[in-house]
C-alpha cells in the first residue's frame, strides 16, 4: 500500500507530464472539469482540476467534496501509481473493476489521452 505522499507526489508527476505535452495532445486532451481520485485503501481523495490538457490545484480533499466532481474516479494506492508511471493500462483496469471511473462518455474517451 502506497502512502497519502506518494499519491499525491504521483498526481504532481502526471501533472508535470500533462504541462509537457505538445500543443497537439493537450488540445487534444483539452476539456475543463474537476477531478477526484478516491483512494479505497487509504480512506481519503485528491482533487484537481483538468483544463487546457493540464491538471492544477492538486489538493487532498473530504468524502463529500469527491462526490462533487464531475470526473470521479476510484481506485487502490498502488493502482494509480502504476497507472501514472504507465505500468498499469486505463482501459484494461477500467474493464477488470480494478478503477472505476464516474463521467460522461465524452469525459472517459478523453481520460484515454491522459493516461
């Protein structure tokens, strides 16, 4: 089990790969919605924004604010450093349960570019 640091260390980097995208991808990428990213292991959330192919204002956050995002997703400590190292495929752990993901179509073909 990954600690609340390395989570939140793990949001920053994919933040940090987001703001190094070319142009191209993060157009491609580019929707403005809020975030949340439930950790079932660890009994907390992070939350952020995603705009402009960017993910900013990374910060931890309370049950009932995670619920108010308009991209929810949820899933293990571990899970979510594989995925953002790339060790773990979206759409195959989306499909086996191991994330789940709360959004609109149009959101979840978008979430493909980031991860």
């Amino acid at each position: 089990m990954a600690s609340r640091e390395q989570c939140e260390q793990a949001l920053h980097r994919l933040a940090e790969r987001l703001g190094g995208a070319d142009d191209a991808t993060r157009s491609r990428a580019g929707f403005d919605r809020t975030l949340s990213c439930r950790l079932r292991d660890l009994d907390t959330a992070f939350a952020g924004r995603l705009a402009d192919g960017r993910l900013h204002d990374i910060r931890e956050i309370d049950a009932a604010q995670a619920r108010e995002a308009q991209v929810k997703l949820a899933m293990s400590s571990d899970d979510l450093l594989a995925l953002v190292a790339g060790d773990l495929n979206m759409a195959a752990a989306w499909a086996s349960g191991r994330i789940r993901v709360d959004a609109g179509i149009l959101d979840l073909l978008r979430l493909r570019t980031i991860f």
